[in-house]
C-alpha cells in the first residue's frame, strides 16, 4: 500500500486506502443486458476478487448497493444529459450533492474546458464544489495536456485520461496510439495530482505498459465489464477467418 498527500483547504490529509493497481469500472448503461444495480455489485465483488484495488461506478443506486459488498475506495460519477452540452459526467452541483450524500472516496467530474450547463466554468464549479465541501476529494477526467495541466492548477486531486478520444479535438485517438505519446507528454508535466490512466485500456500488456511507465493506478472497464462488447471483439475476429 502507498500513501498519498492530498492538498485540502483544511490541511494535509493523507489518504491510505488507495493502493498501487487496477481500478475497474463497473457500470453498465440503460440498454445494456447487465444494467442493475444488483449486477454491478456482484461484479465489483468479482473484480475485489481478482485483486482490483477500488471500484469506479455510475449512479447512487449503483454506488449504494456496490458498498454492501466491497469495502474498496469508490469513484463516483452520475452520467447526466442536458440540453445544448456536451458535458456529462457529474456536470453540476446537483450531481455533486446526491453523490457527497451517498458518500464516494473520490468523486469524477468532466474537466474538459468545454461549455458546461447554465454556462457555468469548471474554474468557478471547482471553487463551488470546494465552498460546500472543502475535503471531498476530486478527479477530473480530461482529454488533452492543457484541461490537465487547468484541473491541476485548480487543485483536483487525481488527474484521469477519461475523455481523451471522445472529445471532438481528441476524437479517434487512442491513449496507446504512437507508443503512448499523450501518457508520456502527462508524466513529463509535473503535475502534482496523482494521474489515472482510463479509456480504452482493453488489454492486460497495455495496462502492464502504463505501469511501466511509472503509473500508479489504471481505471479498467469495457474490457472486464462490458460482455457484449468483449463478445463482439471474438466475433469479429472469427469472422475475419476465410475458410
């Protein structure tokens, strides 16, 4: 186990339940067969089992049920849709209050610099969310250098690859893509935040990679959690073969 320092406005917490590893992401969306609260908490158990080191989950319902049956650290995000904007994971304060209730050990946020609902910054939504809860730790899920090196001058408290190739200026691209460049430019910034590796880590040896490369933790989901997904990769291939 390691421990980290985490900046809060009150002082110097550290924080000891977070080990060196593998998060999984355990969530599944509305019209996906594996869409229950109950399912996502056998499988968080199944993915303590296989030695993850925390969970990362959609929902307080989700969130809820996943803490009756593991006692890992949990990421927190609801996935919220309004009109005219692209932002989605936990974008205002009403998310922030519903899962601050539930109680997560760290709650994700979309970090991008896109527009956010009711034209709210993330400079002033970070200042909010600090006002009404000084020791919630964050994460921002980010998608290019300059949303991360803007969430660490915030203070976020673990940077994350999230949304790096779901964003229409990152669109496409892969956290693997030129021999990990994107992950390479992250370490070589300095940032004070503790980074996360996430999206699109669909194999063991590129999970290993980021580890080599000196990563700590590694956020895992479709490729452990997402079954017709995983079905659809052996499908494909099988269908390649020319008889």
């Amino acid at each position: 186990m390691f421990f980290l320092k985490i900046n809060f406005t009150g002082g110097l917490i550290i924080l000891a339940k977070i080990k060196r590893g593998l998060i999984v992401s355990c969530q599944a969306l509305e019209n996906e067969p594996l869409h229950s609260s109950f399912i996502m908490s056998k499988m968080a158990l199944a993915a303590k089992m296989g030695g993850a080191v925390g969970i990362r989950a959609n929902g307080v319902s989700d969130i809820s049920q996943i803490k009756l049956e593991v006692d890992l650290p949990i990421i927190g995000i609801i996935k919220k849709k309004y009109d005219n904007c692209d932002v989605f994971i936990t974008p205002t304060m009403k998310e922030i209050d519903e899962l601050c209730s539930e109680g997560v050990d760290v709650i994700a946020l979309d970090a991008t610099l896109r527009n956010r609902p009711n034209g709210l910054l993330l400079d002033d939504f970070f200042k909010n969310i600090k006002k009404k809860y000084p020791k919630q730790c964050l994460m921002a899920d980010i998608s290019s250098l300059d949303e991360a090196i803007n969430a660490d001058k915030l203070g976020f408290d673990f940077i994350g690859t999230t949304l790096h190739g779901y964003t229409k200026s990152t669109n496409g691209f892969n956290i693997a893509d030129n021999d990990f460049n994107f992950l390479k430019t992250l370490l070589n910034s300095n940032l004070k935040a503790t980074l996360i590796v996430e999206g699109k880590i669909d194999t063991p040896l590129k999970a290993q990679k980021c580890f080599e490369m000196g990563v700590d933790l590694v956020v895992v989901g479709g490729a452990i959690t997402r079954p017709v997904e995983i079905t659809k990769k052996f499908v494909e291939k099988i269908n390649q073969v020319k008889r």
